[in-house]
C-alpha cells in the first residue's frame, strides 16, 4: 500500500513542510526573511553607489 502525504507547502526560509496558506510556517520564519530581504537591498543600494561613485571619478580623471 502506498502512504499518501497530505498536501503542504514548504517554508522559503527554513524549509519546514507545513499546511495552511500563510507563505511562511510562523511569524520568526516571515520575520526573518523580511532581515534578509532589507539586508541584500541594501547591499545592492551600495553597490550601486559605489559604482557610481567609481565612475564619476574616472570621468573627472579622464578629462
């Protein structure tokens, strides 16, 4: 015979299977996500700045 498994999601942050239809499996799992998200948001922000930064000063080199 063969078990079934009930439907589930998994949590994009740790992976646990879980039902329901929340996005996460619980509040510390969503809130540590959103950590995540603003942290690579703002690292790329100083990407960005930085690179524009890089190439204003090779401009004000080159003439």
């Amino acid at each position: 015979m063969v078990e079934r498994i009930p439907q589930h999601r998994h949590c994009p942050s740790c992976g646990r299977a879980f039902t329901g239809k929340d996005e996460f499996c619980s509040e510390s799992c969503g809130q540590q996500s959103d950590r995540e998200l603003r942290g690579k948001k703002r690292q790329l922000m100083m990407l960005w700045g930085l690179s524009a930064f890089v190439l204003v000063i090779v401009l004000l080199l080159v003439m």
